[in-house]
C-alpha cells in the first residue's frame, strides 16, 4: 500500500482489480489523524502498484494544482 504525498496531504493507493478498467488502485485522502476514509477520490488504473503510484502523483499534480506565490500590487 504506497503512501503519497501532495501540497502537505498524505494519500493512500490501495491495490485493486476494477471489473472495467483492470489492475490498478483506489486513492483515498488520509484524514488529519491517519486514518483511512471509508471511500477513495478516485481509481487509478496501472499495470502493478509503481505504476499506478507514478499515475497518481501526475493526477495529483492536475486535479490539485499548488497554488502560484501572489503577485504584490504595483502602486
């Protein structure tokens, strides 16, 4: 079970075999104590878990983009 992190927020990638799209894993949003919730954000599918951990660090990258320095006023 491959632990991620992203912008300060841990994830976890639980292996599973998705009737439709195969081999991949579940990706859950760890709570602010560890936990693991009931249900993932999302299915990432790979051929073996380096691949779906890879896979899910790229999705990471776009479904939670870090937020850009803010720009100070020119006056």
């Amino acid at each position: 079970m491959p632990e991620l992190t992203h912008n300060g927020v841990r994830y976890i990638l639980e292996p599973r075999q998705h009737d439709l799209y195969g081999p991949g894993g579940d990706l859950y949003m760890t709570e602010p104590d560890g936990s693991r919730p009931p249900e993932p954000i999302a299915f990432i599918p790979g051929k073996d878990a380096d691949t779906a951990a890879l896979f899910a660090q790229q999705w990471l990258k776009v479904a939670f983009p870090a937020e850009a320095p803010a720009k100070a006023k020119k006056k």
